[in-house]
C-alpha cells in the first residue's frame, strides 16, 4: 500500500557514518525498527534521497529520508 506521509523518526549514525532508523511515529503509533532488510539511494535532481527497507516483525515499511529537507516519509507498507 502507497502512503507517501511526512512521519518523525529516531535515527542513529553508526560507523562509518551510516544513518540507521531506530524508530518511527505514525498515524500516532510508535513502530520499534527491528531489522533494516535493505537500503538504496537514489537522486532527485541534486537531492539524494536515502530508502530504507524496515521491519517491526510483523510488517515491512519503505521510509524514506530527503538529505536536503531532513523530512522522513513512509512511502509504503507490505502486511
């Protein structure tokens, strides 16, 4: 399912220098990240945008961080 929502997130930079969500806020719930399952970047004009593949363990969520913005959004949600 397609949501594209701005959500608030917990990050962690972990060596070297790679940020990893720890945590997101959705639809007012608290998701606990348990495995980051995948990661890409990919361009926007001259924005990178970071993806990352997530899992609760019980779903899997692609949210995504724009590094000019610092705005993080779900983009979709597989149950």
């Amino acid at each position: 399912m397609y949501i594209q929502e701005t959500i608030s997130v917990l990050a962690v930079f972990e060596p070297p220098y790679k940020l990893k969500p720890v945590r997101f806020k959705w639809s007012g719930r608290v998701f606990k990240v348990r495995e980051v399952t995948y990661l890409w970047k990919a361009k926007e004009g001259d924005t990178e945008i970071y993806h990352f593949s997530v899992t609760d363990g019980k779903s899997l969520y692609e949210l995504s961080f724009n590094a000019s913005s610092l705005i993080w959004k779900i983009e979709k949600v597989e149950t």
